[in-house]
C-alpha cells in the first residue's frame, strides 16, 4: 500500500532534533560511498519550471527522488520514497515543509562539526520561513544565547524576532543592517534569494563559522568574494551539485582561485568525525540535496507507520 502525507503530517512527524540525526547519518554514509546521490535538473516552459532531484540510502533501504514546480503564483513540492527490497512505492509526500526541515537540519550538522564548540551568538541575514528552522537547528547543536536578523522589510524583521524568540527561548532582535546583524558573529547565516552579495567579508570575525544556504543558482549571490576567502575550509553538500548552481563559489573558481575538486563535502567531514574538524573559520555552502530528503522522508514513513497514524488518501 502507498501512504500519501499531506503537509501537515510530515511536519508533525518531522521534529527538528529526528531531522538533524537523519542528516548526519545519511552525510556520514554519503561520505563512506553507502548513499548516491544526483543533481538537480530543471526543465522550463514560459513562466514555469520544473525541478527534479534524486538519491539512494543502503543504509535505510530507500530510493526516491523529490520535484517541484516554481511558478509566479507559488510551488508545489512532492517526494516518491521507493522501498529498497521489494521496488514499491512506499509514499508519495507533499514535500515544503519537509525542505524546509532538512535544510535547517543541513546546517546545523556542519555547524556542529565546523563552529566553535561554545559559540553562543548567530547573525542571520533572511527573515522567511527558511530562516526559521536554520535557527531551530543552531540552538540544538551550539548553546545558543542571542540571534541578530536582518531583512530589507522592517515589519517582517520585527516579527520574525518576536516569533522566534517566543519559540526558541533565547533573545533574537531585529539588526538594523546586515552588517550589524553579521558583524563579530562566531555563527553566520545567508538564506536570501539575492542576487547580489548580502554578507561582506569585511564584517566577519576572524573565525567565523559561515553556512550560504539561500542560493542554488548560479545567478544568486549571497556572499561575497573576501567572505569566500576568509574561511580556511570550503564545505559543499555535494561537488556536482555545487558546480551547477553555487553563485558564491563560480567566480572564485572562474578566476583560477578554487577548483571544484579541491572542495570538502560535508559527508566526508562527518565520515572523519568531529575531532578531525580543525578550528578555524569555515564555510559551508549549502545547495540542498536529494539524499537529506530522503533520509527526512524515511523519518516520517517509518515514524508513522510505527504509530499506525491514519493516512488520508491511502491507495494501491
């Protein structure tokens, strides 16, 4: 039988701390060569575009691939979840909020392997519904005190703060400026669709753990060219797939400064362990990639299943 989950039930079966676990793990197989994982592909008509992810866990035994279509009037967002041994279609799963998690989750992993172990205090630059469960996961994995944000909307920044404070228990103010928000920060966060750089390296303290996990495009910029040469390692979720669409990076590597190849994944980081992360200031460029959907959507089917939650739309 095919579950289908609505939205609501994926969030609800999706807690933050079950998605940062699930992440690390499938890094870690990423890392050891157990999980693949593919690029993704986008196909256009005039005003739409389709996107089409995929990757596979040995490890948990599922295959399965995440689409979405982006339009003027908004996106849709579904994942299959292949079971491994018997080839059937285990889920189809409405697939936004389960995004949203797992790149949350993506960052708080490297922030746990890459930022200094008591770092205490986040400047964000991004005030969506992104930006929120990047902070979800900063607190679970550093001891978080306060958070500065910025965005261009003053009444969004303002609402955000409060949101948020309410919801994790630490102060979180809304920052004047970006540079404000960044400055000094030992923990940054980027999670924009700008198309220009909105963290200077100028503003960033000497070792500064930084994660870009707004732009999957080569026309987007979220950092600049010294904030790309300030950290002492480069971390992508995937080299291919940072090659395709990693604006911050192209240039660099443009200019004969980075090579693609040269640059650590982060499930090679998690497959070293934590005491192979020397300290020192770090990037982590996060594109977003199939396999943490996966590992996500594995979370919620088998969270369900073993409550026996009833599954509207159930089908052959």
């Amino acid at each position: 039988m095919t579950l289908y989950f609505p939205e609501s039930l994926v969030r609800e079966a999706l807690p933050m701390r079950d998605a940062l676990d699930a992440v690390e793990a499938v890094f870690r197989e990423l890392g050891e060569g157990g999980a693949q994982n593919r690029p993704r592909q986008r196909v256009r008509v005039p005003g739409r575009m389709l996107h089409t992810m995929s990757a596979s866990s040995a490890a948990l035994g599922y295959l399965g691939l995440k689409t979405y279509l982006t339009a003027r009037d908004g996106m849709r967002f579904v994942l299959l979840l292949f079971d491994q041994e018997t080839g059937s279609l285990a889920a189809i799963m409405e697939a936004d909020a389960l995004g949203q998690i797992r790149t949350g989750a993506a960052t708080g992993v490297a922030a746990d392997y890459l930022a200094a172990p008591g770092a205490s205090t986040v400047g964000i630059v991004g005030c969506g519904y992104q930006a929120e469960t990047q902070l979800e996961a900063l607190a679970l994995v550093r001891p978080l005190t306060r958070v500065e944000a910025f965005c261009r909307n003053p009444e969004r920044r303002a609402r955000f703060a409060k949101t948020m404070s309410g919801r994790l228990g630490l102060e979180v103010v809304a920052a004047p400026s970006g540079e404000a928000a960044v400055r000094g920060k030992p923990i940054v966060v980027a999670v924009t669709n700008a198309a220009e750089p909105v963290v200077e390296g100028a503003w960033l303290a000497p070792g500064a753990f930084v994660a870009a996990a707004g732009g999957n495009a080569l026309g987007r910029r979220e950092l600049d060219a010294a904030a790309v040469r300030h950290a002492g390692r480069i971390v992508v979720d995937d080299r291919e797939q940072a090659r395709l669409e990693c604006g911050d990076l192209a240039p660099l590597v443009a200019a004969g400064e980075l090579r693609w190849d040269d640059l650590e994944t982060i499930g090679e980081v998690v497959a070293a362990g934590k005491g192979s992360a020397a300290a020192g200031p770090a990037l982590f460029e996060s594109q977003g990639i199939a396999a943490e959907d996966i590992a996500a959507a594995a979370v919620v089917y088998r969270r369900a299943k073993a409550e026996a939650a009833p599954f509207p739309g159930d089908g052959e």
